[in-house]
C-alpha cells in the first residue's frame, strides 16, 4: 500500500489575548478610477507554515513578470504576526501593503483595513485578475472577508448566497479582503485497515453489519472501539482535549453537529453553548475518552500530538487540519471524510484573508496583487505546494485532475461549504480559552460536562463584560 501525502492542514491559532478595537487609520479610500503611479515593489507581512506561505512564495516570479512589481513577502510565525500586524496599525505604519489576517483577530482590525467593495466595482483595477468574488466559497467569503466594520460582531446574514458586492454593501456589510488558505476539520482514517478483510469479517461478527467509514457519531464511537486492539497497539481515534484552542474546536464541531450553535456566541451576545445540546455534545466527548479509544495522554493533546498519534500508526482515525503523512516505518494509506454527523454538520473552520492595509500608499497596486494572487489561476497553482484553496473553481479542477489528492479535495470542499467559523469577537482567543479550559475539565472527569460548561458560561461573560460588550442581565 502506498503512503498519502496529505495536504497541509495547518490553521495554526494560538491562544493570544487580544486587546480589544483598535482605532481606525485616518487615510482615504481608493479604487475609483485609474491605478496610480506603479512602485517598484509592493510588500506583505504574512505568516509562515499556517497560511503555507510557500505556497504564496511560489508565484512571486510570475508575479512580477506579469505587474513589473517586486513582491516581498515578510514571513513571521504565528505569534510575532499577530503581534505585528497590530504593532504596524496601532503606530499607523504605511511600510506594508498588505497584510495576511486570520479570523480570529479580524474583527479587532477592521476598521483599519481597506474596504474593498471600489475596488471589487472597478474593472481598470480587475484587468490583470478579476477577483470574482461569486467564485469563493460563499461560507468560505462571508466568515473570513465580509465585515459591517462600525458592529463588527455581526456575522452576514445569508452566508449561504452567492456572493455579490452589490448585495453585500446594500445590506451594511463591506468586503475587507479575500481569502487565501481555508482550513477545515477533515476525518483522516486508515484506509488499509478499513479494506483490510480480517479486519472487516471481526467487526461484521462483532456489530453485526459490514465496516464502513463512520457518518454519523454513534458510527464514529463504535468504530473507534472496534480498532482498540492493544495486542496491536492500535487505538480506534484521536481527540485534541489539552487546554488550547484545539479542544475548543473539537467541542464547536461537536456542538454544531448536535444542533447547537457553533459559533459559541451569538450576534446578540447570547452564550450558545450552555445548552442542552452542549451538554449532549460535551457527554460524547468525555465518554468516548472514557471508553479507552484515544492514546494515553490524549487530555493534553493538540493539533501537533493528535496528528503524530495518527502518523505514527497509533490510531486508526483521527480528526484534524494538520498535514497527515504515515510515518515510514508505517505501511499504510491515508483516506478522507467529512467529519461525522449528528442532526446537521458544522465542523470547525477558519481561513486566512489578504486585506490591504488602509494606511498604505499603494492601495491600487496592492489591490490587483491580491486579486491576483487569490485568482483561481494562480491558487490553482499553488495547490502544487499544498495550498487549501477558497475558490469553487479550484476545488472542481483540481477534483477533475484524478490522482491521489481528488478524494482531499472532495472532502475539503465540501467540508468548506458546511463548515462553522468563529464567534466576531475582540477577544475571541481569550474566549476559546475559557472554553477550552472547561472543556480539557470535563475530559479528564473532573467535573460533569453540565458543571462544566456552567463554569465557561461564567468565565465568557466575565470575559465580555471586561472587553466592554454589554450582555444584558
């Protein structure tokens, strides 16, 4: 059996605490008529391997043969990037161009990156690469790019519709960048074990029908039994239940799924995750740890720990949106699902933006080269370095091209296109914290998951009330 190269699944959050909106720049707009005098170069601030800038680097060659624009791209990990990028807005820098914005920090920024809608309506600015914005994944556009800048916490209120500018500006919102890398919770399983008949002929006799690919929880959770073997030393799945915001999303993509609100909080402030079906959501949680189907050590678990378990060939399963590749000592091959299914689907997902910085000079050129940089062209070619694309187009083409990454890609994007993003807060990572926290409690058995989430209940609202959001009685 060969060995799957897995795309990059790196979104890479970590829990900074965020300090609440920042004052917006002070300079104009841009977009409506001719582009300005060309510079020589245009430069970004971007991340390294959790927005793959390798990815991005790969096409400043072709870049700059196409603009006549040197294109140079600071990368800095996670971390230093969100420290920087405010650093540069707080003193209103105009070094950089454009910035790369993940999600859960955008709604503190906003106000101080360039509306894009002129520019979107302008097709001088759209001749190198029109962005085409009813291209993008509508869930995909709306979560990571889409703002009414002066209520940022307001989520847009169709994010199922094709986007379109005209639409999008008549209803109070504006276009605050385009999206670049989108990262979805995908199940990775072991293909040679399911396909494998001794495999499949013990869990016939054991459960009585033939062993599938699990859609819903409950399969998930039997499944997960089944391949405990410890004479094999073989665990059914994984979880990410260490205090991070791993099992925060480990807990929103289960809470989606049972019929909650994924988002966690709602535009009205309202806690949407104390609820029955957080309780139900969290219940599962714990017992599938209970039931010895996860490795040891699984409550201080994160992205990194659940994806070696998973490459090293300790798990059968695993749920993730790291990179998965079998170790070589492992002989094996790599297949792709959606997350399981409970009454809905909504698996955690967040995506990275290219936003220009309003206080830049070049706001024009800035513009086309992230309308061409997003361009189904060019994210088409970057798929060749393991680019998660945010383009319905791409997801086709690279669907249609066969080969080992078609069964990705399909998962990807139809993960993409259910997925549930983040709650629009200033302080979303402390938020995720507080939830996390809770969430690695009930885990471990410290305390019942309805004890649990009343503690987060408390802990969020104390967190809110501290970065000024008014949540009633």
């Amino acid at each position: 059996m060969t060995k799957h190269n897995g795309r990059a699944r790196s979104l890479g959050v970590i829990a900074l605490a965020t300090t609440g909106v920042l004052l917006a720049g002070c300079s104009g707009g841009g977009g409506g008529g001719e582009p300005g005098e060309k510079p020589e170069t245009l430069r970004v601030l971007y991340t390294t391997a959790e927005a793959n800038a390798t990815a991005v680097q790969s096409r400043v060659d072709a870049f700059e043969e196409e603009f006549g624009i040197g294109l140079e791209i600071d990368t800095q990990p996670y971390d230093a990037l969100q420290q920087r990028v405010f650093s540069e807005i707080a003193s209103s820098s105009d070094y950089y161009d454009i910035y790369v914005v993940d999600t859960p920090w955008a709604p503190a920024i906003v106000g101080n990156l360039e509306p894009l809608s002129t520019y979107l309506s302008n097709e001088e600015m759209n001749e190198h690469a029109d962005a085409d914005v009813a291209d993008f994944i509508p869930k995909v556009f709306f979560d990571t790019a889409v703002y009414n800048a002066a209520d940022s916490i307001v989520q847009y209120p169709d994010p199922t519709e094709t986007p379109d500018v005209d639409a999008i500006t008549e209803a109070g919102f504006d276009v605050y960048g385009l999206p670049i890398q989108a990262n979805v919770a995908v199940m990775g399983y072991r293909k040679d074990l399911f396909e494998d008949p001794a495999q499949q002929a013990a869990f016939q006799e054991a459960y009585w029908r033939e062993l599938t690919v699990p859609e819903t929880w409950d399969e998930y959770a039997e499944v997960a039994e089944f391949f405990t073997q410890p004479d094999k030393n073989l665990y059914g799945t994984t979880v990410m239940a260490g205090v991070g915001d791993w099992a925060t999303d480990d807990f929103k993509t289960l809470l989606a799924s049972y019929g909650g609100d994924g988002h966690l909080v709602t535009d009205d402030l309202s806690l949407a995750f104390d609820s029955p079906e957080g309780v139900e959501a969290l219940t599962y949680y714990r017992d599938l740890i209970e039931s010895g189907s996860v490795p040891p050590g699984s409550t201080s678990a994160s992205w990194d720990e659940a994806a070696t378990s998973f490459d090293n060939g300790l798990t059968a399963m695993t749920i993730n949106y790291h990179a998965l590749e079998l170790a070589d000592a492992v002989d094996g091959e790599i297949g792709y699902a959606p997350v399981p299914q409970g009454v809905g689907a909504g698996p955690h997902f967040g995506t990275w933006m290219l936003s220009l910085n309003k206080n830049g000079v070049n706001k024009d050129w800035a513009y086309q080269a992230i309308a061409w940089l997003t361009s189904s062209e060019q994210q088409l070619a970057m798929t060749e370095a393991q680019l998660h694309p945010s383009r319905t187009s791409v997801f086709e083409a690279a669907e249609a091209a066969g080969g080992d990454e078609a069964e990705f890609y399909t998962t990807l994007g139809e993960s993409l296109a259910v997925g549930v993003g983040r709650a629009r807060l200033t302080n979303y990572m402390e938020i995720s914290h507080a939830v996390a926290v809770s969430v690695n409690r009930a885990a471990s058995g410290e305390v019942s998951p309805e004890d649990a989430l009343a503690e987060a209940s408390d802990a969020v609202t104390a967190l809110l009330e501290q970065a000024g959001y008014d949540v009633g009685d």
